[in-house]
C-alpha cells in the first residue's frame, strides 16, 4: 500500500494567535463532550477541558457506563446514556479511545457537524485513518491532534530553530517501559506495539525539523523494539528508536540534529508536560471559534498514518 510522500500542506497561523492566554476568552466556552472513560481520558481530557476556561466539558459517554459516570462526576458534567445524546449534548468531541474505537465514532461525530480532538493515531491502519480524515474534510469540520509535545513551549522552540538549520542528518528516540505493567499497558498497545503509539510524535518531529520524510522503513518488532530509518526531501537521513517495552526509570524522549553547523538537540528530559495543556486546549476552542483548524490536524494525522504504514516491518 502507498503512502503520500508529499509534505503537508503549509501551515496557517494558529487562530489562538489572536489573543493572549492572559485576555478573557473571545466568546462562550466551546461545548466539549468526551468519549472514553480510561485512564487518559481521566487524568488528561476530562480535567484539561473541564478546567476551561475556554472549554467546557458537558458530558461524558463510554462503553461502561458505570466508568463514564465517575468521571463526569468528578468534573462536573453528565454521563451521556448514548453515543447519539453526547453528540446533542456538545459542539465538539473530543476522544480518548483505542484507535479502532476512534476511527469509526469520529467519522459519525464529524458527519453530526461536530468539531473533533483527536488522538493519536487516527485509526489502526491507513484505510480507516483515510476514512476519517475524508469524513472531516467532506464535513468542513474542524480537527486537532493531541500531539502532546507539540503544544510545549520548548518543542516550538526547537523546531523554530531548526527552520533555520541545514540538516544533514538526524537521530531520535522515544522509550520507555510502559508497556511492561500499569496504565499504559492497554490491549490495542500490547497488538500495535511502539510504533503506532509513541512513531506519530517521532515522526512528526522529524518530518518538522529534518525535512518532509519522503520514505521510511522498519526493522525489528514494534512490541519489543522497533528501528526507523527515513530519508528527506533535502536529503537528510534520520533514525528513529522505539520501545515501550525496556526498563528506563524515566521516559527518555531526544533529537539530535546535525549539520554543517552546530548541532540542535530536543530532550524532554525535565519538560513539565502540564504546560502542554492550556496551550492545546486555547488552541483547540480558538480554532472552533474561528471555523479554521491549526496545521496540527486530521490531514496531519493521514500523513502520519502514511508514514507509519511504510515504516511496517515487512
């Protein structure tokens, strides 16, 4: 199966650029409701949007009721009884499911005419993340991806002086033990392994800061470890390391770029990731509010996706 090769498309400026995160929100709260009841839903989505103030988190639907219950008590909200009544409760969705789950609710969400926050992959393989990008484009929706380290001031640093750099080539990991016990170790990431989870934020960055990827491949087992090796439009070639399966005591997340110049790294190490929230969440409702997604979209997702379904080991 073949994947786009071509760089997405050029990024429109963030409709949250209008105004500072310190200015009262320019109009209501944008009507969020929430799909998904796990531990990501209750410790990220649920208190990120409930928090506002641009968002307002209204109901909570999930497959165990009982579950979907305790978080929209928690914060606030109500336990939708159906899928159908959250989607009349809300103006966006946002979803905090398996990527299988997401791909099918997110094309009927985007049909309803409702605004999407989306989580990483789009879909478990390219046809359904496809679907669901075609879903939102023929909808006129607007979409954003809960790609975390992108709404972290020194993330956008990072790729703001890579813009400026002659990159020759570049290496990258994202690893972690996850997988081998606790709230990470969930059904569809045990199946799918590192490289449909942690693969969208490595792939991301390096198709930001190296250069468009115009072809990937994988070697080795993404449940254990899985290798990339990508090569760029402007030549550049890069490697990518991913595991959610070795004993780290810490998440270690790093680019290295290199060049004629100086090298550039990105590490998260001692990176507050709770200041990626007010930023995701400003940005999101911005964009509902103005009608007009951020370049961090459901076309991002599909490119991703692409990228992921080449990087297969064979």
């Amino acid at each position: 199966m073949t994947t786009p090769a071509s760089p997405s498309p050029t990024a429109t400026p963030s409709p949250s650029a209008a105004y500072s995160s310190s200015a009262p929100f320019p109009g209501p709260p944008v009507r969020v409701g929430l799909v998904g009841a796990g531990p990501w839903a209750r410790t990220m989505h649920a208190r990120m949007l409930a928090a506002g103030p641009e968002t307002e988190l209204t109901a909570v639907w999930a497959r165990r009721p009982e579950a979907a219950r305790e978080v929209a008590e928690t914060y606030g909200a109500r336990a939708a009884a159906s899928y159908d009544e959250l989607l009349g409760s809300c103006e966006a969705v946002a979803f905090a499911v398996p990527p299988a789950v997401q791909a099918g609710l997110a094309v009927t969400a985007a049909r309803a005419g409702r605004a999407l926050l989306l989580e990483k992959p789009l879909g478990p393989d390219l046809d359904s993340a496809r679907a669901l990008a075609d879903a939102v484009a023929e909808a006129g929706v607007v979409s954003q991806l809960v790609l975390t380290k992108r709404y972290h001031p020194a993330t956008r640093d990072f790729l703001a002086r890579a813009a400026g750099l002659e990159v020759t080539g570049a290496r990258s990991c994202y690893l972690h033990g996850g997988f081998l016990g606790g709230d990470l170790a969930t059904a569809w990431r045990l199946e799918h392994g590192a490289l449909l989870d942690l693969g969208p934020h490595l792939l991301d960055l390096l198709d930001t800061a190296a250069g468009p990827v115009v072809s990937v491949r994988g070697t080795g087992d993404p449940r254990r470890w899985i290798e990339l090796t990508c090569e760029h439009a402007g030549g550049a070639v890069s490697q990518a390391s991913l595991s959610g399966a070795v004993n780290l005591p810490r998440v270690r997340t790093r680019v290295e770029l290199f060049g004629p110049g100086e090298e550039l790294v990105y590490d998260t190490a001692g990176l507050d990731h709770e200041e990626c929230w007010p930023v995701l969440r400003a940005e999101f409702a911005a964009a509902v509010r103005a009608g007009r997604s951020t370049e961090i979209d459901a076309g991002r997702g599909l490119r991703l996706q692409g990228l992921l379904e080449q990087a297969l080991p064979r």
